[in-house]
C-alpha cells in the first residue's frame, strides 16, 4: 500500500508559493509606475534658425516657430552657445506659438539675468556676449517636463 498523503500538502505549498509571486509582481508593477500612461511625449514643433537678411552690420539670429505645437511658458528653454560648447540654457517667460518669431543678437551663456520670451532674447543685469559674423553657433530648444528636444542644429550667422 502506498502513502499518499503527503502530495497534497505540497501542492498546496507549490500554489501559495505561486500566487504570493504573481500578487508582488502585480503590485510591483503599479508601484514602479508600469501601471501608468507611458506614453506621454512631449510637442512637436517645426522650428527654423537664420539670419535677418534686412539687417545691415547687425549679427542676429531669427528663430521662427513654423507648425506643431506652442510651447508654453516656463516649459521651454534655450540655449545659443558657440557650437562645440557645453549648451547654457535659460528659461522662457512667454508661450512660444506657431508665428511667432525670436530674434537675438545674444548668446545665453552669460553672467547676465536673461529674459527669453516669443520675440527677443535680451539681458537686465551683467553682460550678455554677442553673436559674432561667420562664426557657427549651437541652439537647442528643449521642453522641459518632457525633455522633448524641438531644436538641436548648428548655425552660422552671417
């Protein structure tokens, strides 16, 4: 005669054993966020960098949100650097919406306290270096919440 009265309490382990990993994977898996909306991504925007041709002797940079998404305030920042340099960004302080234009004559990478708004990037405090002839310049635009990069380019001012 065989015993068999042991199988049943082994499986009864096995199960337990089972289910207690299923609940803390379930568990996990909301607690790490796996649970939430992944699929969050930030605006798109077709932004293009140039000169201002109707300007004479001026180095300045026109900045023209095209189409896509506004960027809004706060929510954005820019950073205008010689290109090869590490990016200094500084912060908007207006919504960035399709038509609307930037132009600057300024880099961000100054001692300065900067205002950045939908038309000008300009300077209240310190100094603020200027955009020098012939030279390339890095601009980046990223939208901060996001980390969504709109404008990653090299330009050269003319």
């Amino acid at each position: 005669m065989k015993d068999e009265t042991a199988v049943s309490p082994v499986i009864g382990v096995i199960l337990m054993v089972a289910i207690t990993v299923i609940l803390a994977a379930v568990i996990a898996a909301f607690g790490f966020g796996f649970g939430s909306n992944m699929n969050q991504k930030g605006p798109t925007a077709v932004i293009t960098l140039g000169n201002v041709p109707e300007t004479i002797n001026i180095y300045d940079l026109k900045i023209v949100h095209k189409s896509g998404d506004p960027l809004r305030s706060g929510s954005w920042k820019i950073s205008i650097v010689p290109a090869g340099e590490s990016p200094v960004y500084q912060i908007s302080s207006s919504d960035f919406n399709v038509g609307d234009q930037i132009i600057t004559t300024y880099l961000t990478n100054g001692t300065s306290s900067y205002t950045v708004n939908n038309t000008f990037i300009g300077y209240t405090i310190g100094t603020a270096p200027m955009l020098s002839p012939n030279t390339k310049y890095d601009v980046k635009i990223v939208v901060m919440p996001f980390g969504t990069m709109v404008v990653d380019a090299v330009v050269v001012v003319r």
